[in-house]
C-alpha cells in the first residue's frame, strides 16, 4: 500500500495544494508540546478530499474517462469529485438526497457536475447510482472504500512528516479513508510514529470497531461534526486501521466546539468541526501531549451560521 | 529609509514570522488576475503591528530598556508593544481608555504589560502617557509616527516582494505606518510597482489628504473598520506617503463586509475588516486587478459576534 501513496504523491504534484504546516507558541506553552497543524482546510475545495478524488479519477483509462464517473455523496467528497473532474475534463455525476443544503448542492453544480437527485424516504442511494452506472457506463468513486481514494488521502501526512518528523499524529475519523492512508504514509516515515485516530464520542462507531475488532455501526449520530457521521467504517478502511492504527480516541461535543474556536481565535484558521478533532483530543487531554505532535485539520467547509453558534457556545480557553 | 526597512528585516529574522502568502484559483478567475495575499493575520499578535513593536523596541540601549518601554494604544498595537516586552524581558505599560473592550485588555495584560486607564472625558491620553513618561523615565513606542516603527511594518511588503513580484501593491491605511514602510519596501524591490492606499469610505481622511497635499483629520469615523479609525495620517507617515504612494482609493461598508466573507469561505481565514480593504478594493472594482496583484492582509483580531454579524450581512460573491 505504501507504494500507492507515494505514487499518489507524485501524480498529485502540480494539481492538489502542498498545504501549509502551521504552529502556535501559545498552543504550544498550553499544551507543553509542540504541534503542528497540517492545514487541509487550505486544500483545493476547503478539504482533504481532493487529494483521493484526484488520484482515483486521474488513474482512469482513456475509456472510462470519455464516459465519466460517478459518486454519492452530499459533502466534501462530492465537491473533490466534481472539482477533479472539471480540471481532467471528465463528466461527473452526483447522487444526492433531495433535502441536502442548497449550499452544498450549489458547490457541486459551481463545479459543473450534473446532480441526481433522490428520496431518501423511499430510495437507497446505492440503488440510484448502481441504477445510473449500468445504464451510462460511469466509473464509481466512493467516498473512501477504495484503496487510490484512501492512497490519495495518505499523502497529507506523508506531506507533514516529510516537513517535521512527529512521534505522535492525530487523525479525524469519519469513512475511515483519510484515517488508514494517513497511518500507512506515517508508519513508512517513521515506524516509531503513534497514529491516533480521533471521532466524537457521539460517533464513535469507529473506535468501537476497534476495540472488539468487527465493525459497528452507528446510524446518524447527532454529532456537530459533521464528516463522521458515516455509520461505519468501509471494509478496506477497517482492516487497514487494525494493522496501522495505534489507538483510537474520541472527544466530547464541547471539546469539539472549543478547538474550533482556538482554531478561529488563536490560529486565525477557519476549519469545520470535523477537521477540530484532533485538536480537541489534545485540549481535553483525551490525548496527552507529548513531544512533538502532529495533527490532521481536514477541512474547513463550515457555514457562518454554524460557525457563530459554536464561537457562542465555546469556552475560552 | 529602505536602508532601515532592510536592516528590520535582518532584525526580525527568528522573532516575527514569515508568514505566509496564498492565493486562491476562484479569487484569481472571479478577477481575472493573479492575486497574492500577505496573510499577516497568522503574524504573532495576530497582525502586522508585532514588526514595527519589535523593530523599535528591539534597537533600545540597555538603559532604556532597563526602564521600560510606554504607548497608547487599545487595538494592535498595544498587544505588540505587550509581547516584544514579553519576549526581549522589558518592561511594558499600555496606556488603554477606561472604555476599552475587556477582550483587548485582557489580551494585553496576558502578555505581562501594565495597563494604566484613563477616563477619555476628562484626561489626554497623552497626557497620560507623557506624566508616566516623565515620572519612570519609559521610552514611548508610537504606533505609527516613527521612523522605525515603519521600517519594521514596510518589512511584509519586502516578504512579500522578494517571493513573488507583483505590479500593484494594496495597502490597508489607518495612521499610515504600514502604507508608508510598504510603499518604500515596493519601490525598492520594482519601482514600477504601483502603491495604492485603501481606506473606508466612512474614513477616507489619508485620501483627502493624499490629494490636498495637507493632513486631514476625521474623528471618530463610524467604519467597521476599527484598525483605520486613527483620525488623521501621522506626519512622518504622511511625507513618506507623498513620495511613495502612487494613489489612494476607499471602498463601502459592505464592501469589506463582503471581502471578509470572502476570505472566510473560499480561503479560510479569519482577517479582521481593516485586513481586508485591499481585497474589499479588487472585489468591488474600486482597483482594477490587472496582471500581478499584491495584496496586504494586515490582521486578524475580529470577535466571534462581529464576524457573525458581517457573515450574516454580505452579499454571496
């Protein structure tokens, strides 16, 4: 696997960004540590997701690509797709239910993908697409149940460690794609790296997993952050998180909201609650910091109204 | 003067950061130019001011900085002059209205200065600070009118000028310090490089100024822009300005509501509303984006109800 990050490293040169690596000396005196912060949220379409869109979708045969590709999904993985495929020329194909926010429907159409609609109450997506596939010849790209989606993903923090050698690296959890490709990436640089994964305990499906070593699932948990709320983790995902992963963790709603807050007043950075996690485990001393820590911001696709409520709940910290 | 901007740069290397500079592929097509923000929000303090602060104070001979070092000041500044004290072990006092926000004096005394209040009804702030003065024998550290003060604001235009070269320069304008040591960075590095000065509409007192040729004064300007309310350009700004600036421009209100909004959604960054003027100039056709454009993002200290209110307010671009 480790072979598919570092080509997914090299096909990415040029397309996705080479995010920044940001620190705080006030984070780093509060935490008695020093962190560093891999800025997704600065990635191309606000998160991570663009680097395992481009590396599924840009492996495609002549064929394929004339014909175009497919995906469900109503968030930041739907964007990457539609975004990918507008910068290599391919048709892209959006299945979503028909009560997603018109934000994130507008984001996709901005991209030029055509969206599909469907009822929730009486379709399944996975039924929608199969549907669309069969009758058009469309390549499906799933939101990380795919061993280039997850390859792509890993270069974040082969990106980081190559920067700054970490002894610890946190890791959001939601599908399980960015959290397994990530662990692959780090054990290569450094085998002595801890990877931690990082979900809301309101969604902790994944850690669950873990712990008894099948998977759990959980089924729209009310959690704030929104990009695990995934029921449960994809089948290469998960037997990839047992042999990678170190630990699992997870963090409490207000912990969530105050990291964001940090984010937002201490780094200036605006990142979705999902892309927090991992620095809500560090300042709810879910996860002791210690030495030099590295930490995965996903993403950073938060609307103003979200993103006042939290800054209104937060604590100071 | 550029001798003073080059040697702040020298001075500064290991104490302010190099900050980044980003662009964004929607910004650059939405103008049809290639735009370049100076992100000086992720500057230490959070703004521009901690180069000039740290320039300054930094020259002091050991008597001096044996006394301490004195400036009025509720907003940037204040929180500079605070941290270079912190940071170099000198002495701090700030003198702050007794009406100052408790989140700015709060952040000032957490960096270790005094805070010495005054009724602003019945006393001077200078006058104020010049008794203090006097009594303790502290060096006074203005905001703006001194020359290297302004040497170490110039030095984010000289970053920013050595990595990328750009034909126009915006400029956020409140005293006038970062506009006049930026201005003298540019010319130095392409005197071909046109300098504009952007300001609010609601305190275009440096635009008047600019084509009076004589120093206009504005109290109080009611602008969202509260880094631009100084009332009037300082002198050795203003002379400085004269020579090096090419132009002068101002935009709405909601104009840099907008430009906020912009920067939170598409770049994802927290820039107070005096950091987004230049922006707030392209987006609103007040400057023409044309070839390579430089834009100055000078900080990012907003609060969590203030940037709700602005992200409510503007209009979607």
């Amino acid at each position: 696997m480790i072979d598919d990050v570092l080509a997914a490293a090299q096909r990415l040169v040029g397309h996705a960004h080479m995010t920044p690596v940001m620190q705080s000396s006030w984070l780093n005196q509060r935490l008695g540590a020093t962190v560093v912060l891999k800025c997704e949220n600065l990635q191309k379409i606000g998160a991570f997701k663009f680097r395992g869109a481009y590396n599924a979708i840009s492996q495609l045969e002549a064929g394929d690509r004339q014909k175009g590709v497919i995906t469900y999904s109503s968030g930041n993985h739907a964007q990457a797709v539609a975004r990918v495929g507008q910068e290599l020329g391919i048709k892209t194909v959006i299945v979503m239910p028909q009560n997603a926010p018109t934000i994130k429907r507008q984001a996709t159409l901005g991209y030029g993908a055509e969206v599909v609609l469907y009822d929730p109450l009486t379709e399944k997506r996975e039924a929608v697409t199969a549907k669309r596939q069969a009758q058009q010849g469309y390549t499906l790209i799933p939101p990380f149940d795919h061993h280039q989606v997850i390859a792509g993903q890993g270069t974040a923090a082969l990106e980081l460690l190559t920067e700054h050698p970490v002894d610890t690296l946190l890791v959001p959890c939601g599908g399980g794609g960015l959290l397994s490709g990530c662990a692959i990436a780090a054990k290569h640089r450094n085998p002595a790296c801890k990877v931690i994964g990082i979900e809301p305990e309101l969604a902790d499906d994944a850690t669950r997993s873990f712990r008894t070593g099948m998977i759990q699932r959980i089924d729209n948990p009310p959690t704030i952050a929104d990009g695990t709320r995934t029921p449960a983790l994809g089948d290469i995902p998960f037997s990839l998180i047992m042999k990678y992963v170190d630990d699992m963790a997870t963090v409490s709603e207000q912990a969530i909201m105050d990291a964001v807050a940090v984010l937002f007043y201490r780094l200036k950075l605006v990142v979705e609650p999902s892309g927090a996690l991992g620095l809500a485990a560090l300042l709810s001393d879910r996860v002791k910091a210690v030495g030099r820590v590295g930490v995965i911001l996903s993403g950073g696709n938060i609307d103003a109204a979200t993103m006042a409520d939290i800054l209104a709940k937060a604590t100071q910290n």
